[in-house]
C-alpha cells in the first residue's frame, strides 16, 4: 500500500468509531423530517447537499413551526458559523492545493473531521503525511454515515421503537468532539460561557437559546485568546 493510501485509510480508522455516536443523528433527522412533512427524497436532499446536522436538525424544526425566513438562515448561519474558524484553522496546513480540491474538502467539513485531523496535524510527525488526503479519509467516513443513515431514517425510521430514545447520542457527540479540543484556557471558557448560555436561554423560542449559546461561547473565547496574547 502506498504511503498516501496509508495516510487515507488513517484518517478513516482514527474517525471511525465516531460512527457510533453520527449514526443515530442520521437517523433521527431522516425520521423526524418524515415526520413534519418532508417527504422521502427531500429528507436525503438536505443531507447531501447542506450536510450541516446540527443546522439541519434545528432549521427543520424552526420550518415545522412556520419560521420567518430571516430566522430561519439566520440561524442555520449562526449555528455554521464555527466552521469559518475550523477553514481558517486548516487552512495553513492546505497550502498549494487546487481551489476546486479546497473546496470538495471544505463541503465535508464536520466538527468530528476537524478535531481529528487537527490533532493528527499536531503530533510530532505530523508535517510528513499527506494532510488534506487524512483530512479526506476522516471527512468521507463523516459524509457516508450521515447520508446513509439519513435514508434509513427516512424509510425506517417509523419502525424505531420510542424507547430507544436515540436523541441521547447527539450531545455525547459532542461532547466527545469538544472535550479532547479544550486544551488552554480560551477554549474552556468559550465552552463553559457558551454551555452556560445556552441552557438559561434553552426557553428562548425558534432555539434563540441555541444561537445565543453559540455566539457567546465564540465572543468568551476571542476575548481571551486576546486577552491571553496580549499578557
């Protein structure tokens, strides 16, 4: 096997067992957009094209509920918006390559493909792989298990007995994501202002509580990465 399969099949083994935990949210946003009307096709559509699960979920729910459509993008776009600060932390690491490349990997990208291609970045031999081809493995492992549980939710997701209570595995997710990222001080006080936020705001209506959670962590944490850089 050559040295760049290798890196590929790295990045699969190492994301891998998040599947346990990205299977379930597939399935549930397949069953729960049957079950507020979207049909079949249009479940797997939302999938495999706006492939942002977090998003996907709470936008669905805002649609169920008559939404404004400005609440609606404007919190797809909020909830997402860690995904600029993920591209602009890869981006070093994808110096040289094709736009078109560049921009095949950002559409996979997932908080499980970013934390474990970082931390693979990271480590002492981490300049001599093949960076965007482990960060490729990590991402397509991602990118199949949703969409492909999607479907089953979609068309079997009626036949998920209630007490499974498959809802429990998005926050381990996660917090499976998150905890192995906080390493310094910022980024546990981004995690804790914005955990903290989001549950007194849980009430807010259209997931404001969400929105509010997400933004506040993002602030805490620049204030003192700032605040840190500055002594």
């Amino acid at each position: 096997m050559s040295k760049n399969w290798s890196t590929f099949f790295s990045g699969v083994r190492i994301t891998s067992p998040l599947i346990l935990g990205v299977a379930p949210f597939g399935l549930i946003f397949g069953a729960i957009c049957v079950t507020t009307g979207v049909p079949e096709w249009g479940a797997i559509g939302f999938s495999t094209i706006v492939f942002a699960g977090a998003s996907q979920l709470v936008v669905n729910q805002l649609m169920a509920e008559h939404a404004s459509m400005a609440v609606i993008i404007l919190t797809g776009l909020v909830i997402n918006m860690r995904m600029f600060m993920y591209s602009a932390s890869l981006a070093p690491h994808w110096t040289g390559l094709h736009p078109i490349k560049k921009g095949l990997l950002a559409y996979m990208l997932t908080d499980q493909a970013y934390a474990m291609s970082i931390a693979r970045y990271n480590e002492p031999d981490g300049d001599t792989i093949n960076k965007p081809l482990f960060y490729f493995g990590s991402a397509i492992t991602m990118w199949g298990c949703f969409n492909i549980t999607t479907v089953l939710g979609a068309y079997l997701g009626a036949f998920i007995p209630t007490e499974w209570d498959l809802g429990f595995a998005i926050p381990l997710t996660f917090i499976a994501v998150v905890v192995p990222a906080i390493k310094d001080r910022p980024a546990a006080l981004a995690a804790a202002v914005g955990g903290a936020v989001a549950l007194v705001a849980n009430d807010l209506p259209y997931n404001l509580g969400l929105m509010a959670g997400a933004v506040s962590g993002i602030v805490a944490g620049y204030a003192a990465e700032r605040r840190q850089t500055n002594g």
